[in-house]
C-alpha cells in the first residue's frame, strides 16, 4: 500500500502518471485494439524502466467505481476483481496533492477537462514527468498545459 501526501516540491525519480483509462485496460482488457496496444505498451516501460506510478488520490475512486461496473455487468468476478485491485494499489503510489478545487476549476476550464482529469494533468506536471492517458480530449490538453505526454 503505498499512500503518501505530497509535499510542495518533493519529486519522485523516474515517474509516470497514469490516468485510470490505461489502468482498467489492463484488467478488463477491452477497448480498441490501439488501446490495448497503447496499454501494453505503458505496462512494458513500467516493467524495463522501473517507472515510480503515481496517481491522484481520485484514482482511488474511478478504479473502484469502473471494477464495480464490470462486476455488476458479470465480466469479472467479486474475487477476481478484489485481486486485480490489490495489485493495481500496490503498483501504484497514490498522491494526496495539495492542489485546491479553484485549481482544478481553473484548469477544467481553460483545457476543456473535467476537474477529475485536471488533477491528473497537475500532478504530472507538478512531477515533470509524462502522462500516460488513453482519452483523446486529456492527450491534447496535456500538450496545452505544456505538459509530457507518454507516447
């Protein structure tokens, strides 16, 4: 389990954000074959370069709310989906940012996100470090919001 607020200025070595989109690619395994591929694609680097996975701690709520959909839907089992998250979690070092919801507001509005996307884009640039992310609309505002895109 891997909680930890994040301090003003504290930087993580050799990081990666990745947005829930990619994430639930990996256990449900659904979406385009360019999806998938762009999935793959993030969890080899995880793999070979050793990449720190940060999250914002809204994470925690789109992972579990997207695997309860799957389970209601019978795609996944109770059990299975309880271990797929478990291993989501311990993959992932979860960020209780300091950012506020004028923050997000702002950032909502001016890259046309909605304010669960902005925090992900704000974490990543608060790291310098790429965004991983399968929605169209978070790509292009990364690219405005002067950030780094994975591609």
């Amino acid at each position: 389990m891997a909680f930890k607020s994040l301090i003003k200025d504290e930087q993580y070595e050799n990081a990666i954000v990745i947005d829930n989109s990619v994430m639930m690619r990996w256990l449900f395994k659904d979406g385009s074959a360019s999806d998938q591929t762009y999935a793959k694609r993030v969890l080899q680097a995880i793999k070979t370069k050793e990449f720190t996975v940060l999250v914002p701690y809204v994470w925690v709520y789109e992972s579990a709310f997207v695997t309860h959909y799957y389970v209601k839907q019978k795609t996944m089992s109770y059990d299975d989906a309880i271990s797929r998250l478990d291993a989501l979690f311990e993959l992932s070092t979860v960020i209780r940012g300091e950012e506020t919801p004028n923050q997000l507001f702002e950032i909502a509005q001016s890259y046309a996100v909605s304010s669960y996307d902005a925090s992900y884009l704000l974490l990543a640039k608060q790291q310098e470090c790429p965004l991983a992310t399968l929605d169209k609309k978070m790509r292009k505002s990364c690219t405005k919001f002067n950030g780094i895109l994975y591609k």
